[in-house]
C-alpha cells in the first residue's frame, strides 16, 4: 500500500470548511415559534420522565426496605 493513494483521498482543512459552510446553508433552521413551542415539549416529556422514574425508585426503595427490614 502506497502512501501517495491515502494522501490524494484526503480533504484539505480548506475544502472540508467549504463543504460544512455548504451544508449548513442547506440546513432549514427552525422558526422562533417552533423553537419556543420544541423547547416546551421536550421540557414537559423530561419533566414527565423524570417524575416517573422518581417513583419508581421511591417504589422500589420501600419494596426493599420493606423486605430487608
């Protein structure tokens, strides 16, 4: 294997940056809105989430205590 064919596949820094300014304009940024309205939906499902593993631990924690103690 020749070291030549690896140097010739490579991306120079140069053309890389050019390629992911390219992709980034091609990217459709969300509105103001939809950002509010997304952060507030994530919020409530990691609120939601939360709130249920919370008492499954509490749960699970009494079951133990209950058993062992």
């Amino acid at each position: 294997m020749s070291t030549s064919s690896t140097r010739e596949s490579r991306t120079s820094p140069a053309t890389f940056y050019r390629q992911v300014v390219a992709e980034l304009r091609k990217v459709v940024w969300p509105t103001r809105t939809q950002l509010i309205t997304y952060f507030w939906v994530v919020l409530v499902f990691v609120v939601v989430v939360m709130t249920f593993v919370a008492l499954l631990d509490l749960g699970f924690g009494k079951a133990v205590f209950a058993i062992f103690a």
